[in-house]
C-alpha cells in the first residue's frame, strides 16, 4: 500500500453524489468528475431516451476510445521521434 496521502472528496456527476478516494489532489479529482459528467450529459442529450446505466456504459466506452486513441498518437509520435543514442 503506498504511503502517498489519499485525497475523499464528494463530487457530483449526472445528479448523483459520488465519494471518491484517490491519491491526486481535489482539484484533479474535481475536474475529472466534471469531464465525466458533461461527457454523459452530452450522450444524453443526444440519446434522451437512455436509462442511467446504459448512459453510463456509453460514457465508459467512449472514455476509453478516446484514451486509445491518444494512446495511439502518443505511440506514433514516439516512433517519429529521434532517439538521443550514447556513444
């Protein structure tokens, strides 16, 4: 178990309160729940009729295409990259 401090803070994401602990300071924390919560309200206002959980699976699934896909880029860029090489 890491000795780092852990940050509780209670955020709101789509009208739910949610207590989240985590070691990253309360205004990260914060700021991620707020991304998470107008990512859904985006799928919802374009999907009305969605219940919570599927909104919420939607959300999760767009999160991680967009983490892929950054994923990515950060790989190519990598590879184009010129390496420092010691001699």
């Amino acid at each position: 178990m890491s000795d780092k401090k852990k940050t509780k803070i209670t955020v709101d994401i789509y009208g739910q309160q949610y207590t989240i602990v985590g070691a990253e300071s309360s205004s990260h924390i914060r700021l991620v729940a707020s991304m998470v919560d107008d990512k859904m309200r985006e799928i919802s206002a374009k999907n009305p009729s969605l219940d919570s959980s599927k909104l919420a699976v939607l959300t999760a699934v767009n999160a991680i295409h967009d983490y892929i896909k950054v994923k990515d880029q950060l790989s190519q860029y990598e590879q184009l990259e010129p390496r420092d090489e010691k001699e």
